[in-house]
C-alpha cells in the first residue's frame, strides 16, 4: 500500500490524480487540501476517506465542518497546514497547488523526505536552489508532472551526458496568430478560451501571455540543469509533441501523446514502471500535420522578461513569478488589459534589487514585496 497527499485536490490536476489513483491498485489518499472548493473536497473525503484535509479559507473550512458526517476526517484550516500533507508515512506527495502558495509544502514535502510529484512550477521558478539542494541533501525523486517536463524527463533516460539543447514546445494559447493591434482588445473570455488544453484560470491565462512558459523555462534550468542558453522555445499550435531533445550528434528525440495530462500524471505515480493508462491514444494516422514556429518576444514579451530573470538568478524568478500573479489576477478582474499585464511584470523587475544566493526569507520578503509594488503600479495606471 502506497501512501499519497494531493495538494489542490479539487483543481484540474488534483481531480485527474484522482481517477488515475483509481485505476491503480495498492494506493491509499492519506491527505487532500483545496482553497475553498467544498462541495467537491466532501465528495471527495466521501470517497477517499483521508485522515486529514486541509481548507485554506477559514470560512469554507468552517462550512466544511458543519457538513462534515464522517469523524474519520480531520479538518484543517489555514495555508501554514499545507505542510502537515507531508510526513514520514507518505510516500509521495502530489502538489497541484496554483502559485507561489505552493513552495513552502514543496520544501515541507523534501524535508519530510516524500517523493514529489511537482505540478506547481512556481516552487522551482521562486525556490529553485533551495528546494534543488535540499531534495538532493535528502535523496528524494522529484518528478515532474507539467507535460512538458515530463517528456524531457522521459527522453533524458539514458541520453543525459549526451544533451545539446532541450526544445520546449509551446501550444501558443488562443491568440498565436493575432497582431499586437489585436491582442490590445481581446476580452478575459476570449484568453480563457484554450485550443487546445483544458486547466484553471491562472495557467490559461499564463499560456495565452506566454508567460507560462517563461516559467516552465525557468523549471527547466532546475530540473535538469540546463543552461538557459541551452533551452529553446517553440511554437507548436497540435500540442502533439510535448516536448524534444537535441543530442551532441544533432539527432532531435520527441515524446508525443494526446493532450491528457493523466498520462504524465500516471508516469510519476508508477515511476520507474510504465504501465497501462487511462489516457486517450494517439493515433497518428488522424494528425494532418506537425508546426513548429520561433515564439514571438516582441507580441509576447512575457517570455523575453522570464529568460532575464533567469538568468539574472537570485531574487529575480519570485518577483517575475509575484508580479505576474498579481497581474493576472487584475486581468481576471477585468481591471486592466492583457497588453498591460507584461508592462507591470516590466516594471516591477525595473524596480527590484536583486538578491544573489537567498534563503527562504529572502525569498518570501521579495515575493511580498513584489506583490506590493504591482498592485501600487495598476493603481497608479488604471
């Protein structure tokens, strides 16, 4: 019997774990924590019967409790009892939480020396030397669940002395094709409207900006320390090819599959195993072509700016990953206009100094800090 704790169980990929857990055998859900969905985290206590769950919003956590029948399951209130899902008695956490919210469980989960299964990308963008170190210091695997990280981690098996360059592939959100013109009057539904994917609100609107996989370059150069010259974006509208590698002697591998997420999933839950999956097949007889395109900095800055940070190291990456939070979330609200969301993330890095080398409350402060400066500049434009 295999013990798991879902981080953001009632999120998209919190509820494909969820039905690939299903499918296996031998799996037992010690833990699940959602923001403030509890409607479906009591159908899934129902179900999972977990010792504990944990609700972010204090006032959802108190409805929960009033509905709860079951005493099997705790009820836990408040972020800093995101933590708690890791313990000596899990095997391996899954972490699907949005955001920066997401790192501290991450490190929490290494401390504990839990497998990760990481779907939160903001934990190695904000955090990437610390919580590198210390997964290194305690032996655990991180598994990268994001599709295209995955792949690469599927295709390195074997191949990681002989890697040129990696080739991250990007779907280029609803808006690929738009001009500059455009993109000033598109609406918050119409950036919502993925062709291809369906994910929560943030990452949807990360990846009609670009900026989503600016971090995910960011999450490369950690998972697989790769200099970021090394990393390379294309633009691939099919999102057939999750991602490829370039080896010394010129010869490009790709890993292809359908667009469902439970397959990666799968893959970090039964890793070193490949066994059969709940996900769609691919047929390839049914794909009338494969594109692949340079992403364009100039309309989609975003990824321009996520390079930088990057490189830049230090504080940087968490006051890219903070301001384009805040950002997005403006967006969302309809306070100002997609153009304007990579203006702010500008204008933030503008103003930050950088911190070489930081702890985690270097990195906290700056993420606050970042926070405060973005939402001072929204109001001072809008």
């Amino acid at each position: 019997m295999k013990n798991i704790s879902i981080l953001g169980s009632t999120g998209s990929i919190g509820c494909q774990t969820l039905e690939v857990i299903d499918s296996l055998k031998n799996w037992q859900v010690k833990a699940l924590t959602a923001y403030k969905n509890i409607d479906l985290l009591e159908k899934q206590i129902k179900k999972y019967q977990p010792e504990f769950v944990v609700v972010v919003d204090a006032e959802a956590a108190a409805d929960l409790r009033s509905k709860l029948k079951t005493k099997k399951t705790e009820v836990l209130i408040g972020k800093e009892n995101l933590k708690i899902a890791a313990s000596e008695d899990v095997d391996i956490v899954l972490n699907a939480i949005v955001g920066f919210a997401g790192l501290e469980p991450s490190l929490a989960a290494a401390e504990a020396a839990n497998d990760i299964a990481l779907a939160n990308k903001e934990s190695l963008v904000s955090g990437g030397s610390i919580l590198t170190d210390l997964v290194n210091k305690k032996g655990v695997s991180l598994l990268p669940v994001d599709s295209e990280h995955n792949a690469i981690f599927q295709l390195l098996k074997s191949h990681e002395k002989e890697l040129d360059e990696i080739l991250l592939t990007a779907s280029g959100g609803p808006f690929f094709s738009y001009s500059k013109d455009e993109l000033a009057k598109v609406s918050v539904a119409d950036a919502l409207n993925h062709p291809n994917w369906e994910m929560g609100s943030k990452i949807t609107i990360d990846s009609a900006s670009l900026m989503n996989k600016g971090l995910e370059v960011i999450e490369a150069h950690w998972l697989f320390d790769c200099d970021y010259d090394d990393i390379k974006v294309l633009v691939h509208p099919q999102s057939i090819v999750h991602s490829m590698i370039r080896l010394i002697d010129g010869t490009v591998l790709a890993e292809m599959g359908s667009a469902d997420m439970r397959m990666p999933i799968q893959y970090c839950l039964t890793y070193p195993e490949r066994i059969e999956s709940l996900g769609s097949k691919l047929e390839l007889d049914q794909i009338a072509a494969l594109e692949f395109f340079q992403a364009d900095t100039e309309k989609f800055p975003n990824l321009k700016y996520a390079y930088t940070a990057g490189k830049a190291g230090g504080t940087y990456p968490a006051v890219l990953n903070a301001a384009n939070e805040i950002a997005v979330y403006s967006f969302l609200k309809g306070e100002i206009p997609f153009l304007a969301m990579s203006r702010v993330v500008a204008s933030v890095l503008d103003q930050h100094q950088n911190i070489l080398d930081p702890n985690l409350e270097d990195i906290l402060n700056s993420d606050q800090e970042a926070r405060r400066l973005a939402l001072e500049v929204i109001k001072e434009w809008f």
